[in-house]
C-alpha cells in the first residue's frame, strides 16, 4: 500500500496541503516569515499522533461496551534545542471521563492501540521514546 499527498506553497512560509479532500494551511509563526495562516508542522505531527491512537481506543472500548461520557488526549513533545530541531520524546495522556469506569479495560484499549493498532505510534517509537499515562477525571 502506498499513500502520497501534494502540499503547495502559497506565500510567504504558507504552504496548503489536501490531505482526505480537506485543505489543510501550515505556516510558520511572524518571526520565522510566516504570518501564522495556520498550524506548524511539528504541532501536527502530535495531532497525527492523537487521532490516530484516539480512534483506536474509542474502537476498542466500544468493542469492548465500554461508555465513555468525554475522552480527550494529551500530548507533551521534547524538541531539541539545536538544528535540525526534531522530538526526542512524546509523552500521550489519555483523560477520560465517565461512571464506573473500569481501569483494567482503559489499559487494555490504551495498551492495544499502542502496542498493535496505531501507525503512527509504530513509527514515532522508532525515532523516539514515546510515554502514556491513563487519568481518569
């Protein structure tokens, strides 16, 4: 399987990319030349990050008939100081909120998408260290 996607410059340091039929604006903040159109890069590598072991969890848990009433993650990156300026380490916190909701089943969806399911988290952890932690509100 093969995936490719088109991103063009449009000014400045603003580039568009359609990803899925969505366009998609990233530029860098005013002191690097951009003028702040949209997201930087790094910032969306997280965001790739979270949806995808995101969907894998609510998958898994509703497979597993596992209500949640909201769920939102968390991601914290180290970047290093020098060029090229690149993640060293990724820390995931799942929240979720809910009644009686059962840790154990929380792992086991959480411990799935990690360990299994999520692309994303196969690729990061082969250039990087890549931490979760689960919180129940």
């Amino acid at each position: 399987m093969k995936n490719s996607t088109i991103v063009e410059w449009k000014e400045g340091m603003a580039f568009e990319a359609e990803v899925d039929g969505f366009k998609i604006i990233v530029d860098a903040k005013e002191e690097h030349g951009g003028t702040g159109q949209g997201p930087r890069p790094k910032p969306l590598m997280m965001v790739a990050l979270a949806g995808c072991t995101g969907m894998d969890v609510i998958s898994i848990l509703k497979k597993m008939r596992v209500e949640v009433d909201n769920f939102s993650i968390k991601i914290d990156g180290d970047i290093t100081d020098e060029h090229p300026k690149q993640f060293t380490k990724m820390h995931i916190i799942y929240e979720f909120k809910g009644n009686d909701l059962a840790m154990k089943k929380l792992e086991k969806a959480v411990n799935l998408s990690q360990e299994r399911y999520c692309g994303v988290s196969a690729s990061y952890g082969k250039a990087m260290e890549l931490t979760h932690e689960i919180k129940i509100i």
